[in-house]
C-alpha cells in the first residue's frame, strides 16, 4: 500500500524559502509516474503546486513558476518542494500526492503558515 | 490557466440524486479523458472517487459515478447518505501538460 508524508517547518518568515519533503513508502519513486504538490489556503480551494516525473522532468503552475522548484532523491525515496519570496498568501495546507492520469493517493497534508 | 468552473454548492435530501458539473474548455476537459473527482470531508486531505472520467477505484461505492459531455464532465451521488455531505473538487490534465481545478462544490445533505 502507498503511503506519502509530507514534512516541513510550520511556521516560516515573510520573504523566506519554504523547503518541504515529501516520503514516499510501499512505490519507489522510480516507477512510471509523477509526483505531485498541491496546497490549499484555509476555507480556500485546492491550487496545483507542480509535478515531477520520474525522470526528472518538471512541470509548474503558471502563476507560481518564478517562484517554485521541484526535486527528486531517489536515494530516499523522497521529493521534494522549494517556494521562495514567500509571503502571507502562501499560507496553506500542502500535500503531496502520486500522479498516473489523477492524483492518488495522497498524503494528509502539513499546515504552513506565513508569518513573522 | 483559467480554472474549471463548478457549482459552489449543491444540496439534495437522503436517499435523492445530485450532479455536479464541471465545465473546462477544449484544452482541458474537452481534449482529455484524464478528468477525475475527489470528496474532502473537513480536516481531511481529499479522496479520489471517481477517475478517467468515469472509473471508480476498486471498493469504492457505486452510488459515484461520472460521465462526460463536450467540456462539462458531470459527477453523479445516487442514494444520497449524510456521508456524503463534504466537498467535492475536479481536476484536468491539460494540452500545456499542467492541471486545472475546479473551485470546489459544498454537499449539504438536507
């Protein structure tokens, strides 16, 4: 059974660099498919982060390309997220989820809140 | 990328069917089969329910289902329990090779 977690500080300043692990265990992270961040202000809706696929490739959301960078050690079976210049909007709920042709299954998400 | 559009809500009253639509563009839903639905009950992380359109995961209930038609997939709760009562968001890949969302729907089961 496939199980993410993700992990992360929860508490970060304005104009900081958010870094986020996400654990994968019972898949290698090798295998045929992407590996997804997704986040969600509170009361808001879901917003895709960006993705990566196994080998290497990326994909980012438009909005926060300037802003974001996904990475991979397949070493330890972990991804990885990077968001810089982070500001109270960023505030959020972010989860990691496996990507085929939708996101499943997903880990329970870890609360980041932006402030000084 | 401009986002799905859903309802923001819906209601229905035990044992009654609703659907949920989710409207996109031919660069989204209209070009892929690669549309799916997931329920978040509050506090959770959400759940996939429905993919490719119209799969159900294995187990899952068969009260979900979902269908397609032009840009508008659409998801189906039949026999509506109080379970059901949650939000509901889908998702897209698309020809620019990211994902759109919807904005989400709120379920009150009446």
């Amino acid at each position: 059974q496939v199980q993410l977690q993700e992990s992360g500080p929860g508490l970060v300043k304005p104009s900081q660099t958010l870094s986020l692990t996400c654990t994968v265990s019972g898949d290698s992270i090798s295998d045929d498919y992407s590996w997804t961040w997704i986040r969600q202000p509170p009361g808001k809706g879901l917003e895709w982060i960006g993705d990566i696929s196994f080998n290497g490739n990326t994909n980012y959301n438009p909005s926060l390309k300037s802003r974001v960078t996904i990475s991979v050690d397949t070493s330890k079976n972990q991804f990885f997220l990077n968001l810089n210049s982070l500001t109270a909007a960023d505030t959020a709920v972010y989860y990691c989820a496996r990507t085929g042709n939708n996101w499943n299954p997903w880990g329970q998400g870890t609360l980041v809140t932006v402030s000084s | 990328q401009s986002a799905l559009t859903q309802p923001a809500s819906v209601s229905g009253s035990p044992g009654q069917s609703i659907t949920i639509s989710c409207t996109g563009s031919n660069s989204d839903v209209g070009h892929y089969n690669f549309v799916s639905w997931y329920q978040q009950h509050p506090g959770k992380a959400p759940k996939l329910i429905i993919y490719e359109v119209t799969k159900r995961p294995s187990g899952d209930s068969n009260r979900f289902s979902g269908s397609k038609s032009g840009n508008t997939a659409s998801l189906t709760i039949s026999g509506l329990q109080a379970e059901d009562e949650a939000d509901y968001y889908c998702i897209s890949f698309t020809t620019s090779y990211t994902w759109v969302l919807g904005g989400g729907t709120r379920l009150t089961v009446l």
